[in-house]
C-alpha cells in the first residue's frame, strides 16, 4: 500500500537566521514522499535567496499579506494528501512528520495532530530565550491530548478535513491559529502529540516577547467573550489566575510607599502567581537548578503580567469598539480570494540554479 504524499509548508517573513535550518530539517525527514513548499511573505531581508538556493518550491505573495494568507497559498499550491505546516523559525526532528503521519493514519476522527517544541531553543541566543522555549515547553506537555486549539506553528492535517473546515482567516495576523482551532474542533479532534517534535527560535529580547504576548492577548479577546469558556489545553483557571495575580501584584506595588506592613499584599499576589503552575516552576528546578530557576521565575512573571495587561487592553477596546467586537465574526472574505488575488511567483528550485519568476 503506497503511503500518502506529505507536502510541508513553511510561511517566512523575515527568518533569515532559522529558515536554512528549518528548511534542511523538512528535507531530512525519514518520511516518503515528502514535497517541500517555502512561501515568503514579501521578506525584506535575505531570506528568500537562502530558501531558492535548496530543492524545494519557492513562491512568493507580491506584498506582505500575513502568515494565515501565506499558509492558504502553500495549501493551494500543495499536492499532498496531507498538510504539515511548519513555521520558518522551526526545526523539525527527523521523524517529526513520520510520526504525525502515523497518528493520522491511525485515527481518521483526528482534524490535526499538533507537535509540541523541545526545551531547548534551536539558536541559543539570550537566557530570555531559554526561559521563553521552557515554558512554551511545560505548557505543551501538559497539554498533550484533545485541545481546542491549533498549534499551527507545528502541525499534520489531512487536506480533505482542511478543506472541509476551510482555510486560514486571512483577516487574522496574530491569533488565526486559535480561531481555526475554534472551528476545527467542533468537527474534528485536535491531538498534541510529545512524538511530534521540533526546536523553536523564539524571542530573543524580553521587550519584544513581552509585547508579542500583550498583542496576541489583547487580540483573543473578542473569541474569549464570545465561547465565554477557557480553551481545552494551556489556558487553564489556574494559570489565568497566576496571570491575574501576577498583575495584581504590580498594580499594588505602590502600597508599599504607606509602610512595611502593605508589602504583605504584592508579595501574597506574586506568591500566587507561581502557586498557578507549580509543575512547571518544579520542571525548571529540576532541568535546570536552583540559579537559573530565579531568572526564569523573573521572566515567568514578567509574560504573566504582559498577557493580563494585553486582556485587560482588550476588553476595554471590546467594549468601545463595535468592529473589534467582530473581529472573528463571519462571513468573511475567502482566503482562497486572497490567494488569487495575490497570486505568487512560483519556482522550481534545484541547488545552484537563480530563481525563475513566473
């Protein structure tokens, strides 16, 4: 029995350090048949050459259009009865697609089967960084399972289910991977799997995760309000309670100016925002010692405090703000409009050869 053909699609904007490592990585899998599509979003830096110079097709959206319309544009282009997207700033393990593969195979109800990041980063850049991949890390883990969610960032699904559930919203930049879990999982199940792995090269500076993380959650709100319920997955009571808390804390720190006695306030929320998620404070611990667990704790903290002030942010904009209240409303624009209407450059790559416009 001829097994089915996997087409890995990589959308890259701007990925010039990691898009040679995640490129090779899709190319060295122990899976066949595999295709290789690399969509650049209109880069500005060099990272379209670096992708045209591997044995893998290269198209190119003629203005930067987002990675949902970037991932509808591998999808269309792609021949593969299975989808696995990848982003530019990944590395998957070799057996990665091996493995979705077979949990596909062996479970038809599932819509996706998600991976889940090492933790370790795939460039070791800055002890931020560190911290980041390891909480994404603990998080992911003890998510493993049904989720309501997509981690498109690192995912398998069946072409007959995405074209069933449709493509990525082209209107979202930021959070199109929960709104389509959204819509998946009253389908389809969606499964995180520890087999499927990869390294990620997250954020490197501490200002920018934690204003990526204030974005993407101010961003959420409007889905939030409407399922009125947490995601099956990461997003449990107890750790919006330690983002809550962590909050709480800054926002009380001036109480201390009134005396020694009102420190007691900030240092019980701080308190109880570590007390949210203990299994991954004692994994950290654990991995890493007693040093690096300070550091790490700090950094914790610190994405607590921006993901609280980005909902906080998002409900006051919720509720002054009609169009942001429909930001994940239907109908909206098909994707596959998009695609066309940015209709991309397309080549054939082989190593050594320039790249050919069509």
């Amino acid at each position: 029995m001829s097994r089915p053909l996997v087409s890995v699609v990589i959308p890259n904007y701007n990925y010039r350090n990691s898009i040679g490592l995640c490129i090779d990585a899709a190319l060295q899998q122990t899976y066949e048949p595999l295709e290789v599509i690399v969509v650049d979003d209109h880069s500005t830096d060099d990272s379209l050459e670096i992708a045209r110079r591997r044995d893998v097709t290269v198209l190119r959206t003629p203005r930067n259009s987002g990675v949902a319309v970037a991932r509808n544009t591998g999808a269309e282009a792609a021949d593969g009865e299975i989808l696995f997207f990848v982003d530019s700033d990944v590395a998957l393990r070799p057996d990665a697609v091996e493995k979705a593969v077979e949990e596909l195979l062996a479970h038809p109800e599932y819509g996706a089967v998600c991976g889940i990041y090492e933790d370790q980063p795939l460039i070791r850049d800055s002890v931020v960084e560190e911290c980041r991949v390891l909480q994404a890390y603990c998080w992911r883990m003890e998510s493993l399972g049904t989720v309501s969610f997509l981690f498109s960032s690192l995912t398998a699904i069946p072409r007959r289910v995405f074209r069933e559930v449709g493509p990525f919203n082209p209107r979202l930049r930021q959070t199109e991977e929960v709104e389509y879990g959204e819509r998946m999982s009253e389908r389809y199940r969606i499964m995180v799997s520890p087999h499927v792995l990869g390294r990620h090269d997250d954020d490197e500076k501490l200002w920018s995760l934690l204003h990526k993380l204030f974005r993407r959650a101010r961003l959420r709100v409007p889905l939030f309000a409407r399922r009125r319920r947490f995601a099956k997955g990461f997003e449990t009571a107890s750790r919006s309670m330690a983002a809550v808390a962590a909050l709480g804390a800054v926002l009380t720190l001036p109480l201390v100016l009134l005396g020694p006695a009102w420190s007691v306030v900030p240092t019980v929320l701080v308190g109880l925002s570590i007390a949210g998620d203990p299994s991954m404070y004692r994994y950290v611990l654990k991995r890493r010692g007693a040093r690096f667990l300070l550091v790490f704790t700090a950094v914790a903290f610190a994405t607590n405090v921006a993901i609280s002030a980005g909902i906080v942010a998002g409900a006051l904009q919720w509720l002054v703000s009609g169009r942001f209240r429909r930001l994940y409303d239907f109908p909206w624009s098909s994707a596959e409009e998009h695609t066309r209407e940015a209709h991309v450059a397309r080549s054939e790559q082989r190593p050594g050869m320039p790249g050919m416009t069509a």
